[in-house]
C-alpha cells in the first residue's frame, strides 16, 4: 500500500457501508443509469414497467461493479493523485482485494439479473462493457496510450445501446447513433479536465493528451471533437429519433460546446501547470476556460438525453421537414 500523508491517515477508519457506496462510483452510476434509461425508452417497442426497473437496476449494479473493479486496478495511482487520494483504498479504509471481491460479486449479479429479467444479449452486452471498461480501459489503455480517453470512450457509450437491447433484444442504427454522440463527447469531455488537472495526471504517470502531447495540441484536438460531437449530435432529427425540442436543444447546445471549445482554443489552458486541488472546479484564472467547457459538456449531455426522454415520453419524436431543419440551423 502506497504511503499515506499526514491528512489521510487521521482519514483511516473501520470500513463503512459508504465506502462500499463509494467504490461503485455513484456520479459515474447516475449518468449510465440516465443514458441506459434513454435508450430503453427511445428504442421501438415497449418493456414491461417492472422488468424495465429490474434491468436498469441490474445496469447500475454493472456500472457500480465496472467502477468497483477500477478502483481495485487504479489503487496505486489513485494515491498519487489529489482528487482521487481519499477513495477508500488509497486511505486505508478497504483493502484492494475488498474491492475486486465485491467487483467481482456484483458483475456476476447484474449480468444474471439482466438476463433473467431482459434477454440474454443485453446481458451480454452489459458483460461486455464491464470487461471493456476493466480490461480494455483501465489495464489496457490507461497507463500506456493518450488515446486512452478516444478509445476507452466507448465504455461509457455502450449503456444507452444496452437500454436499447433491454426493448428490443438487440441494436440498430439509432443505438449505434446515441454511442456515437457519447463516444465523441468523451474526448472534449475529459481533455478539459485534463488540462487543469495536467500535473496530477503527470504525477500519477497516466499519460493523458496534456502530459503527452502538451497543452496547446490538446486545445486543438478538443476544438475538433467539440466540431463532430456537436454535428453528431443533430443526426437523431434526421432519423426520427428526435424531434422539434431534440432539435432545438442539439442545435443550440451545439452551438454553445463550440463558442466553449472555441475559448479554450484561444486560451492558455493547461499551459502552465501548478498546484493541484481536490475541488474540480476551482481553478487558476488561466484555465477557467477549460473548467467552463468540462462544466458544460456534463450539462450539454443531460440536455440532449432529456430532451430525447422527453420527446419519447410525449410521442412528439417525429421526423421534422428538411425545410424546418435549415430554416433552424
């Protein structure tokens, strides 16, 4: 176990049930719960409400054992880290292997749950997104590439397209469509984190852009991906997935992630790394821009998720004219 500073050990105690809370990453849970839940509900078809409750149950158990077993993989860096040093285990309050146990014990119920209460290809699917984001991710890409976030993106895309297999007992177009919005999203999204976070990252030996490539490169490559996310995010209005409120709010929520990435592009973010808060959102005056983007790209996912839950709820999801859609854009 990595050693402890002075303000942590006065931290270690007893577990508690809210370090077990804790390891299964309940932020991160809510938003896979949100996009799984989108994705049942805008797929065709209809799921029973109770078996509908079960499977989003069984997904949030998922993503909280995903999270579980990450920490279980990410102990030794999430002690040299600020805003990650007072998880449980790098304060002392779990044991790594309390964590792959429990990991391991709750992957193994989400995915029978789902099976039993969905199908079997949403069970697997859900299966496979826990090993994506275990294996692939955290052991895989994390500590060895910066295109860990390009790549590993996909672990955070795939619940929607489980939502989606819960209805329909597999995936097509649109569900590949809402990856692709969350996929795109999940560079612009982290690199601005990462920009003000570079010497953390840097001292924890995890190779983000920032630390690779250097600010200024990560500026530019977070204006590119805010570009395709943004263009992205309009195609369910052309496929009947979205309709007059999805298409306001994707056109205008585009709009205002680019004037954001345009900022940062124009800023020095990152480019002059110091001390290192817990806080994620206080920052140097010089990389408020960065923290503005990383601020606005959780609202900007929300927004577009809600407002496809929205018009799937009311039955207003209609395909607009091409007339309307130029006339708005």
């Amino acid at each position: 176990m990595a050693d402890l500073s002075s303000d942590q050990a006065l931290e270690i105690r007893p577990a508690l049930p809210a370090d077990f809370f804790a390891l299964l990453k309940p932020r991160v849970m809510s938003l896979v719960v949100f996009t799984a839940l989108v994705g049942m509900i805008a797929a065709p078809g209809s799921v029973h409400p109770v078996l509908g409750l079960v499977s989003i149950f069984a997904i949030a158990l998922g993503a909280g054992a995903a999270g579980a077993l990450n920490m279980w993989v990410d102990a030794d860096i999430d002690a040299k880290m600020t805003r990650t040093r007072r998880r449980p285990i790098p304060a002392g309050r779990l044991t790594a292997s309390d964590a792959c146990a429990f990991g391991v014990f709750l992957s193994f119920v989400a995915i029978l749950l789902l099976a039993a209460a969905a199908n079997y290809f949403a069970a697997a699917l859900l299966a496979f997104t826990i090993f994506f984001y275990v294996v692939v991710y955290s052991v895989g890409l994390k500590r060895r590439t910066p295109q860990n976030i390009v790549i590993g993106g996909a672990a955070g895309a795939f619940p929607p397209m489980i939502g989606w297999a819960v209805a329909t007992g597999g995936v097509d177009a649109n569900a590949f469509l809402l990856f692709a919005i969350i996929m795109l999203w999940t560079p612009p999204h982290f690199w601005a984190l990462a920009l003000y976070k570079r010497s953390d990252y840097a001292a924890a030996g995890i190779p983000m852009m920032p630390v690779v490539k250097g600010a200024a490169s990560t500026r530019r490559q977070i204006f590119v991906y805010t570009i395709l996310v943004a263009m992205v995010g309009v195609l369910p209005v052309f496929t009947g997935l979205g309709g007059v409120l999805y298409a306001v709010t994707s056109v205008l929520g585009g709009m205002m992630f680019i004037l954001l990435s345009v900022r940062v592009l124009t800023s020095r973010a990152g480019d002059n790394p110091g001390t290192i808060k817990a806080d994620l959102y206080t920052v140097k005056k010089g990389d408020k821009a960065a923290r503005d983007l990383f601020a606005f790209s959780i609202i900007y996912l929300f927004i577009l998720f809600a407002a496809l839950l929205v018009a799937h709820g009311t039955g207003t999801h209609e395909t607009l004219p091409i007339a309307f859609l130029t006339g708005l854009i």
